[in-house]
C-alpha cells in the first residue's frame, strides 16, 4: 500500500532524510578510514530509531509490514555491528549493511504495511521483537558468509592482487570471522526458536486465530532446520569454511522468504493485508 501523502509533510520525513544522508556519509567515512566513521553510523543509528518508531507505532494500533520488517532488521543488524566494532574489525561489514539500511529506511512511508487495530496481545509485542532480532543477527551472520567466501577465494594466489589493495583491512581475519559466524548464528538459532515455539504454541493469545500453516510457517521452519543442521554439523563433524557460509546464505534467503518476501508479496502485488 502505497503511502497518500508526501512524507516530508512532517518530521518524521525530514528525520529520514537526514538518517538516510547520515547513512551513507558514515559508508564514505568508513571506506575511507575516517577515525570519525563509526561516530557517523551511530548518529545515523540514533536518527533511525525515532523514525522506526514512528512508522510502527500509530495512533490507529501497530503498523507493521515487510518494509517495516526490513527496516528494523538492519537497524537491529548495525547496532550490533558498531557494539562490536569496538573489539573487531568490522568496519568494512558496517560499510555494506549502513547503505542498505539507508534505502530501507524509507520503504516505510511509501510501503506502510498491515495495521494491526484494536487492543494487541501482550504476548504479540515480544514475539514481534524476538523475531525481529532474529532476523537482524542472521543478517549479521549473511554478511559475514559474505565476506568469508570472498576473502577464501581472493587468498587463492592468482586473486592476491586484491589484498594488495587493503579490502580487507577493515574485517577480522578469516578465522575469526568464522569464529563470529558461528556465534551469530547460535545466537539466532536460539531467538528463532523462541519466535517459532511461542507461534506453536500461543497462536491464540499472540496471533488471536488458531495456528494456520501457511508459507510463511513453513519457510520459517525450513529455514530453523538448515541452521540447526548446520550448527549440529559444525559441533559434530566439523563443518566451516565456504561450504558452512554457503548453508549460511541459504538459510538466511529462505528465512528472507518467509516474512519479508511472503508480506511484499501480499501487500504489494496482491494487495491484501495480514489476513491474505
């Protein structure tokens, strides 16, 4: 659904603007080695918070759709970046993810998503964040799988010509990116799993209808299994390197479906709202 008026008409419009702006000077500051660059993404952060808020909750109830889903998430996603970035090298990955929140920042005013009416569970507030933060730490984790099978591959010698060109100055090195990996997605295996039991088994009191499986369920749950086969494989067998950033993005791109694709989908090409 398409927003009906100009969202410059009020602050939370101009707010966007100068996050989004804020977002993409952090980007240059950053590839540049500004001492100043993580300073920028931050502020660009604290701009992006009221803004969210003020996209999500309005006074009719709870407006939240796939452009809110994704703007949230990589907020979500570069918080935990720039905490991080404090002890690790990862810069270069706040660099990749700070322009795409940049564009999904403003999704929001011109996709506003399904409105959620009338007194809400108290329950549903929790699963929203839980999941939510699900899917901003594998998103961490995707981006590290990212730069895992690209740095894997330029180490091959007839690719060494990149690390002359310092690409990946601003990452940790590549076992210790793996060793984050893995701790990324332990820690969103475990949020997905509150996030999918709370669905199974409180459908009523956080949904308000009986449990429907429905694509979005089931997407969610494929991907549950490919990460839980990978961090099984990963403590039993030793899985890593390309083959386990592989499963990674996999995983990721299924879990991508499951709500940001499945509600795009609904709200924008059938144009129906959350009970589509």
């Amino acid at each position: 659904m398409v927003a009906q008026i100009s969202f410059l008409a009020h602050w939370p419009g101009w707010l966007t603007v100068a996050a989004a702006a804020s977002y993409l000077l952090a980007t240059l500051l950053i590839r540049r080695r500004h001492k100043h660059g993580l300073l920028m993404l931050a502020l660009a952060l604290g701009l992006h918070a009221p803004v969210l808020a003020s996209q999500i909750v309005v006074l009719e109830g709870l407006r939240y759709g796939f452009a809110s889903a994704l703007s949230a998430t990589l907020w979500l996603a570069l918080v935990v970046l720039v905490w991080e970035a404090r002890r690790s090298r990862l810069e270069g990955a706040a660099s990749f993810v700070a322009p795409l929140a940049a564009f999904a920042l403003v999704l929001p005013w011109f996709f506003v998503g399904h409105l959620f009416q009338g007194p809400v569970s108290v329950l549903f507030v929790p699963h929203l964040l839980i999941g939510t933060l699900a899917y901003g730490i594998f998103l961490l984790a995707a981006t590290l799988a990212v730069f895992i099978l690209i740095q894997a591959r330029v180490l091959q010698p007839r690719s060494a010509g990149f690390l002359e060109d310092g690409l990946f100055d601003q990452l940790p090195p590549l076992l210790a990116m793996e060793r984050m990996l893995f701790r990324y997605l332990s820690l969103g295996f475990f949020l997905l799993t509150i996030t999918l039991v709370s669905g199974l088994l409180f459908s009523e009191e956080v949904f308000g209808r009986a449990l429907r499986l429905d694509h979005k369920s089931v997407l969610t749950l494929l991907s549950w299994l490919v990460y839980g086969l990978l961090l099984w494989g990963h403590r039993h067998r030793g899985w890593r390197g390309a083959a386990a950033a592989r499963a990674t993005l996999l995983g990721f791109f299924v879990l991508l479906l499951a709500y940001v694709g499945s509600r795009f989908v609904l709200e924008v090409v059938l144009k129906r709202g959350l009970g589509g």
